[in-house]
C-alpha cells in the first residue's frame, strides 16, 4: 500500500487505522481444501455436466 502511495497510483491507504476483527476460529485444512482425489472426482464430474449440457444445447437448437 504504501508503495502505491508512493508512485502516486492511490491517494490515500483504505486500510489506515483498520480494526480486523475476527470472531471465530479459521476451518481445518481439510475443509477448506480439496484432496487430489477430491480434485479429480469433482473435475470428472464438471466435465461431465459440461458435456451433457453441450449436448442439450445441440439438441435444443434442431
């Protein structure tokens, strides 16, 4: 921020005299990220959906 002050590239820093306020305890790791299998089920299942509506929007159209 204050680099961008700076260079003139902002007036003023939004985040002066900011309060950060947090009232619970940050997710798990495991909740808040996707396993590699995780990962390659859910894009299985995406390009899936993304085919099968490739398809109706084919079919829709005749």
């Amino acid at each position: 921020m204050d680099d961008a002050i700076h260079d003139g590239l902002i007036l003023k820093n939004p985040t002066y005299k900011a309060v950060t306020v947090g009232g619970k305890e940050s997710k798990a790791a495991n909740l808040k990220y996707l396993e590699y299998e995780q990962y390659k089920a859910l894009k299985l299942y995406l390009e899936g959906i993304d085919t099968l509506l490739a398809h109706w929007q084919l079919h829709a159209r005749n």
